[in-house]
C-alpha cells in the first residue's frame, strides 16, 4: 500500500477549529425552556410540548446562547425562537 504524506501548517489547522467551533450568535429574543417557563407561568411539560408543536410546524429555530449555571459557570444552552405565522392575503 503506497503511503501518503499530508502537509498541513499550523495557521490552517487553528483556521479550520475556528470554523468548526464557530457558534452563530442568536438574537436578543432567544430564550431557553427555563426562561420560556418563568415567563408564561408554564410547567416544564406544557413548555415542550408547545415547542414540539411549533417545531412540527417548521415555526421553531433553535440557537445556542451562553447562560451562567448554578455554580457560576458559563455554559452554552439551547435557546429558542418563534417564526411568526405569515398571513396570506385575502384576494
């Protein structure tokens, strides 16, 4: 088996992890199952149920946003927004 050499400098290795590691920055409006729950009064299951709703719908998008945990750590947690319904106009 022929053996194949593979020449990769450092500078492109650091440009692909960058890439590969790059999160989209969700808008301000994001908010998680946790922060959805607080603000409509929800249990947890009414909160996922409606998500599943709306994410059947294709009315869902999901995001990763930073939220501080209990113990102070900083994690990236799924955070969501809704699609408003278009409305057809009445011809």
């Amino acid at each position: 088996m022929a053996r194949v050499t593979l020449s990769v400098n450092e500078a492109e290795i650091l440009s692909e992890l960058d890439g590969a590691l790059a999160v989209s920055i969700a808008p301000a409006e994001a908010r998680t199952r946790q922060e959805i729950n607080a603000a409509k009064g929800w249990k947890e299951e009414k909160t996922l149920r409606a998500l599943q709703v709306l994410g059947k719908q294709g009315r869902l998008m999901a995001h990763q946003v930073q939220r501080k945990s209990i113990d102070g750590r900083e994690m990236w947690v799924p955070a969501y927004t809704v699609i408003p319904v278009t409305k057809k106009s009445s011809r």
